[in-house]
C-alpha cells in the first residue's frame, strides 16, 4: 500500500510539473499551448533540445528553475515507478526464501502431493488437527489458494526425487499420494519408499486394480474415493443415526466430541493394568470401544477384564478436553 501511495504521489506530482511549466510559458512568453507543453517536456526530461522559440530574461530564470525542480521531480518519480515495479518481485522471492527456510526446518511431517480437491481437504483437515504439513503441487495456478489456506507449498513435479528431498521426505513421517492420475500415484508411492523405506504412505486409487498396484508399489494405505463416496451414501440411507455420529467424530475436529487413536507407550502407568481398574471411564469420561495390538490384532468393545499393555493401540471416543487430558496423563 506505501508503494502504490508514493506511485499516485509520483503521478500527481508530474501531472502539477507539466501543468505549472505550461502555464509558465504561456503567461511569461505569450506562447501557444503546444509550444509551452512542448518546451515543458523538454526542459523536464533534460533531453537537450533547443528552445523552441527565443526567451527573455524572465523565460530564462524561469526554465532553470524548472530544470532544477523538474530534475528532482523526474528522479522521484523514476525510483517510485522502479520500486513499484520490482517490489512485488523481490517480496515474492523473500517470501519463497522464507518459506523454504521453514520446510527445510520441518521434522516428522506429512507430505500432500496434489492439491486438488481431495489434496486441499486432506491438507485443511491435516492442519486442523495440528499436524505439520507440507504440500507438493505441479500447477503455479494453485498457488494463491494454497497461500490463502495458509499451508507450506513448493512448486514442482512430486513423481522427481530432487522435489520429495526439498520438502524432507527423509524426515518426514506420512505421505498422502493424490496426483491427478493413477500412473503418477504408483511413481510416486515407488519413489517415496526408495527415498525413506519407514515412511507411512495412504495414497489414493481410481479403481481396485489401481489399488493393487500401488499396494505392491509399497502404500500403507490405498483408498478410493468413489467408492468410499457411494458407500457413505448407502449408510446414510440404511443407518442414519451411526453415519451422523461418525460424522460427528471424524468431520470436524472443533466438534465436542471425537474419536482418537492413543497409544499406551513403556512408561505409562497403565501397563498390566485391566481396563476397570485404569480409571479411563470414571477420571476422564472416555468410552474405549476397540483396542488394536501391537501384532494387528483388533478387539472390539473390550472386556472390563481385558489388560492394557505397551503398545495398545486404545481407540476413545469422548469430548476433546478429556481426550487431551488423557493423552498428557499417558505422556503421549
């Protein structure tokens, strides 16, 4: 805003110096309009005509006056027409700087490839729930919206090592594959795993043969979206009441209550504690509704009787301050 400001300063400024030669002119010489804007310009821009007609005294006191203030002017307005064109410019360039300083900074953050509109989703509710993410996108066009999302982005082909290695992938801790095209999900999901064998990769599949191929390509986790999409709707029509409580859970993490995934690490004082005896239910008003292994094994609605042990995997559902406060009496 200064900039512009000084650049209509400028403008007036110049317009003021034309007017005031003009008139000059034409009231101390007697001259025609055209010949006093005409010797105006000249005397102004200093190009080093001859007057255009002969002057007296009173004409030429008055043109190196305006030599003098016209050279200041004509310089101010120069250096205001320079910085409003190259600011915009050199603030874009610091401004990419510093936001590659900060992707470079990242650890254990998750990886958008694609920002389209299962891309855009995924980063918002991402960094809703307070994850570091970073988004990799091939199209310039997207760049204000990811600007306006507030996100970390870096412009480049996701498919090429040298962009997945300038935004971490080394120490990231989660890659999300939704490129524009199965062939280019399955190129990445192999090159990511090439680059950082323990990354945690969900990635997403057009169909089931899709699927497969990029489970072989090295995905933890493939979904498709159609399907998910149409299934969803068939819930909504057969069990309405579950699909809202599930969308209570997972839709919106501002949302009194929510589903969360804790789990019990070495330290924990509930190791080789029963789940009556744990306290969860009556401290922190939490319902444990399934309890996932170590191994992969899932028990659902777990028995009061059933121990909890180092690894567990406890899958609550309660308001969100109570989850909080459970996860920091875990140490999580």
């Amino acid at each position: 805003m200064k900039t512009i400001r000084h650049f209509i300063i400028a403008a007036v400024i110049v317009l003021l110096i034309l007017a005031g030669g003009t008139l000059g002119y034409m009231y101390l010489e007697g001259w025609p309009f055209l010949d006093a804007l005409y010797m105006t310009v000249i005397t102004v821009s200093t190009v080093g005509f001859k007057e255009v007609r002969p002057v007296d005294q009173s004409g030429r006191i008055f043109t190196m006056a305006l030599v003098v203030f016209g050279m200041g002017f004509t310089l101010y307005v120069a250096g205001a027409i320079v910085q409003f064109m190259l600011e915009g410019h050199i603030r874009t360039i610091l401004g990419r700087r510093r936001l590659d300083r900060k992707i470079k900074h990242l650890r254990n953050h998750y990886i958008v490839c694609g920002y389209g509109r299962i891309g855009r989703v995924l980063a918002r509710s991402l960094i809703g729930n307070g994850l570091k993410v970073v988004v990799v996108d091939s199209q310039e066009s997207r760049v204000p919206e990811m600007e306006a999302d507030g996100v970390y982005y870096h412009i480049g082909d996701a498919v090429e090592e040298t962009h997945l290695q300038t935004v971490g992938i080394e120490k990231a801790a989660g890659l999300v594959a939704v490129l524009g095209s199965d062939v280019d999900n399955v190129f990445l999901v192999l090159t990511a795993r090439q680059l950082n064998p323990s990354l945690v990769i969900t990635a997403r599949a057009g169909g089931t043969d899709a699927k497969k191929k990029l489970l072989a390509a090295g995905a933890n986790n493939v979904e498709l979206p159609y399907e998910m999409g149409a299934m969803n709707m068939a819930q909504k029509i057969l069990r309405p009441t579950v699909t809202s409580f599930l969308e209570l859970a997972f839709a919106d993490s501002r949302k009194e209550i929510q589903m969360e995934e804790i789990v019990i690490p070495a330290a924990s004082p509930l190791v080789d504690v029963t789940l009556k005896d744990s306290g969860i239910r009556q401290q922190f008003n939490l319902i444990i509704i399934a309890i996932k292994k170590p191994d992969g094994e899932m028990i659902f609605n777990p028995s009061f009787e059933t121990p909890l042990r180092e690894g567990d995997m406890l899958i609550a559902v309660g308001e969100v301050e109570n989850l909080a406060r459970f996860a920091s009496h875990l140490g999580v």
